[in-house]
C-alpha cells in the first residue's frame, strides 16, 4: 500500500484534485507502518521495484506528508 500511494502522489500535478488525497493517505500508512523519518521512508520503499527518478523524489513526497495539513475531504 505504501508503495502504491508513493507512486499515486507522485503521478499527481500539484494542481490536481486528488494529490491532497493521496498525501493524507500516504501518511497515514506511514503512521500505522511507524514510519517517523525519512530514513525509514526510504527504507520501505527499497523493498518495491522503482526507478531513479522516483528514488529522487522521496525526500520531497516526505516532506510534502509531514508539511501539510491532513485532508478533510472533497469539496
């Protein structure tokens, strides 16, 4: 699931609607996972096929989960 919403976050523009979506998401799978640092983030998600660009792009996913509010929803 991890992984999966990884790679949801990062096919979305900032723009889109559903990137808050899968922000919140994400981090709450890192919650339940006990993820509580970038380190371990990446960690996790050597464990899943991915590429260098995507391997770039942790920090950033991590940092935009732990920035910003969690979602409350469509409008």
């Amino acid at each position: 699931m991890l992984a999966t919403l990884f790679y949801a976050v990062e096919a979305c523009e900032y723009g889109d609607i559903w990137r808050p979506w899968c922000v919140d998401a994400l981090r709450r799978i890192a919650e339940l996972s006990k993820i509580k640092a970038v380190e371990e983030f990446r960690k996790a998600l050597e464990f899943f096929p991915s590429t260098d660009a995507f391997r770039a792009t942790v920090d950033n996913v991590w940092n935009e989960m732990m920035h910003t509010l969690p979602f409350s929803g469509m409008q």
